[in-house]
C-alpha cells in the first residue's frame, strides 16, 4: 500500500541549528514528492517540489530536499533555523498520471528554542 | 487571483445539525478535494473529484457528501453532524497533470460538534 512515513513527531532544534526532517515513502514507481508548512492555524503552503531531474531541489524560505531512490526518502533540511520556522512540516506524494490525489505524512511538530 | 477560498472560518454545530462548507477556486482547476485535519493524524482525504459532475470518495468519505455541478465551486455537506466530525477541514484544487499534481489548500474551516 502507498504511504509516506514521517518518523519524527515533534522536533526541537535551537535558533540557528541546522535541521533535517524526515520522510519516507512506500510507492510502486517514483512519485511526484511535495513539503508543505503549516503555519500554527494557517492553511498549509508550498514549501517545495520534486518531479524529476536534480534529485537535490531548492524552495522558500531557505529550505531545500534530497531525493534518494534508493532510500525512498525525500529529507528536508535547512542549514540554519530561524525562529519564524517554528510550525508543523508534511511530507505528501502524488502519484504519477493519477486525478491529483496526494498522500500525506502525519506530521513533523517544530519547535524553536531561542 | 484569490486561489481558493472556504466559508466559514469557524462554525460550532449541534449534534445532528446539517450544513455545508462551502470551498471555491478562481484558477480553472479541474481536480478538487476535501480534507480533514486531526491532530496525530495527518490530512486525510474525504472526497475529490476530476471535473465538474465527478466525485469520487476518499479515505474516510462515511458522514459527507459532495457535488460537482461547476468547475470553480465543491461544496461539502454535513448530513447529521456527530462529535467525531469535529476537525479542520481543507479544501484544495489541482490542475492534475499539467502542475504534476501540485496541490493549492484554502485556509481552512475549524468545526465544533457538541
């Protein structure tokens, strides 16, 4: 069955750490691979995206992911934390050629300490 | 562009009360969906559908309805509210392959049931 497993629930990493939060996905063939930020009662928002290419790829915010087929993960990391990064982080994939429907990690809760 | 909107922000319903969430984009966007928000849990998907006059449920679809009748709105409604139902529900659209499935969330709408 498709699914994407975040392992860490929550994470608390000091202002100006770096950090690297993890995801891990159980698909047939190489999905389409999304993070999304969700901001303490926002809506979610892109945060970056992988479809093919450079398996290292760039996004808002100073983020960025790698993705290792071998490994059917899709990190992201960034190298110093900020304390407005401070929200929960979601993992999703999307499967190639289908309506549109993504499958979302539980969750990655970020805490910052000053 | 105002993307994709929801109404209401917040609502608190009686058990056994009906009503709908109301989820409209302005992007043209053929594929729309409904998920629901619980902590621990992810974003789980309720209903979605590929274009007008197609709807097809999700993963916990039991308790909901929906309908297609334009492109641009995807009502969900509440038949007899229960406690269970009360979550954060997000509606988001998609323009299927053409944005390798890149999903666009509303700010979503927080429901009580009592």
């Amino acid at each position: 069955a498709q699914s994407v497993t975040q392992p860490d629930i929550h994470i608390t990493v000091s202002e100006g750490a770096s950090l690297e939060l993890r995801c891990n996905y159980s698909y047939g063939a190489t999905p389409y691979l999304f993070w999304y930020v969700q901001s303490p009662g926002q809506g979610l928002q892109l945060l970056l995206k992988y479809f093919s290419g450079d398996t290292l790829v760039q996004g808002i915010k100073g983020f960025e992911a790698e993705f290792k087929r071998s490994q059917s993960s899709f990190n992201l990391r960034k190298p110093s934390v900020h304390w407005s990064d401070a929200a929960e982080y979601f993992c999703a994939v999307g499967p190639l050629g289908s309506q549109g429907n993504l499958i979302f990690g539980k969750g990655t809760k970020l805490s910052v300490k000053p | 562009n105002a993307g994709v909107t929801q109404t209401p922000k917040f609502q608190v319903l009686k058990t056994g009360q009906s009503m709908t969430l109301q989820c409209a984009q302005d992007m043209n966007h053929e594929y729309m969906s409904w998920y629901r928000q619980d902590p621990g849990m992810g974003l789980r998907l309720i209903h979605y559908s590929v274009g007008a006059g197609i709807t097809d449920q999700g993963e916990v679809p039991n308790g909901y309805n929906v309908s297609r009748s334009t492109t641009e709105d995807f009502p969900l409604r509440l038949l007899s509210a229960a406690p269970s139902q009360t979550s954060v529900y997000f509606c988001a659209s998609s323009g299927g392959m053409s944005s390798y499935n890149e999903q666009f969330f509303g700010p979503g709408t927080r429901l009580t049931v009592l």
